[in-house]
C-alpha cells in the first residue's frame, strides 16, 4: 500500500499559487528555464519518493508532483468466513477524505483519477460488504475521478446507480465481477471498457 505521509500541513501547499523557479549560483541569478523545459523533464518521473521530494522543492515543481502523488487511491475488502467479518483497507487518504476532518486533505480529492476498489475472501464469494454503498457514494465528491476499476465486486444495483452519477467517467474496468442482470441507470459515455469474467 502506497504510504501516503507527504499527506502533512507542512508538505502541502496552496498549488493554485506558483511562478517559474528562480536559478542562481550563488548570489548570482541565471537566466529562467522555460517551463515547457521543466514539464518535458518532470513527466519523466513516477516514482513516488522522488515525486515526493519534488512536491518539496517549490510551488512550481509541486504543482506537477502532487496531483501525480494522489491521482489513485485503493481501497480493499477482505471476508473473513471464520469470524464473519469483513476487514476494510485503504490509503491514508482515502480515510481522511472519508472523514472529511482535514481541508487541505480534501482539496487533494480534486488529483483523484483512479480509483481501485477490490473484494477478496477466503472460501465461499460473499456479496458486497455492508459498508459498500457508502463507499460508492463516497467517489461521487471525487469530481474528477475518470477510472474506478472495480475487483470482485458483485454488481448489484446499489453499486450500479452511482457509475453514471461520475461526472467525469471516461474509462471502466470490471475484473472478475459479479454481473447477474447488468443494468446501469444512466447512459455510460465512456471512451473504454474492460471486462474481464474469469476469475
């Protein structure tokens, strides 16, 4: 799971506010790097420790490192048939949007492109966990969530209502889910679809 501790009062910054770094040698100012330079070089990095640094350096490098930093979040069910209970993980920021307690938490939920939803058990396939529609109802204050890719999950149409209330809904992808009578509320216009039934 990806650890989310750049999520901190002191590493996030206000991104709406940036102007092109300023180069010096010592006292000595340099001439500016033209920000198409800064982007071609930036796009090149994924890595998350290295994103993470960069969200560091200036509002300039963190306008571009951030919104790569929080652009999927995870989020897991594992049934348990011993005990009957269903244990729920997910990233830190995932729960602190869900708790909404934190406002420059909630901001970042504007960087959310993806999100990875999976349901696993051990034994018999149970249907969707009690808390699931919440859940669902939660990726809807994600105004620009374009790719939920839903893992064993049982598509009932508690779950089915709320794909065409994504607003931004471009891509699905459906790995190993349970479909009995597949019908969407609304119309999907969706530039791709995945479908994948086998387990």
């Amino acid at each position: 799971m990806f650890d989310n501790s750049v999520l901190t009062r002191n590493s996030v910054r206000d991104l709406e506010e940036w102007s092109t770094p300023e180069r010096r040698r010592g006292d000595q100012p340099l001439d500016p790097i033209p920000n198409e330079i800064y982007l071609k070089i930036l796009s090149a990095i994924h890595h998350k420790e290295e994103l993470r640094n960069l969200a560091l350096v200036c509002r300039f490098f963190a306008s571009i490192a951030v919104p790569k930093l929080f652009q999927t979040i995870f989020i897991r069910f594992r049934y348990r048939p011993s005990s009957k209970t269903w244990k729920e993980s997910h990233t830190k920021l995932y729960h602190v949007l869900h708790e909404g307690s934190d406002h420059l938490a909630v901001s970042l939920r504007n960087y959310i492109r993806e999100c990875r939803i999976a349901i696993s058990s051990i034994g018999p396939e149970p249907t969707n966990p009690p808390v699931f529609a919440c859940y669902m109802k939660d990726l809807l204050s994600m105004r620009n969530l374009s790719t939920p890719n839903l893992n064993f999950v049982d598509l009932s149409l508690d779950v089915l209502e709320y794909l065409p209330q994504l607003s931004s809904l471009t891509s699905l992808e459906l790995n190993c889910c349970g479909v009995g009578k597949l019908s969407v509320g609304g119309r999907l216009h969706l530039e791709s679809f995945f479908f994948d039934s086998s387990p």
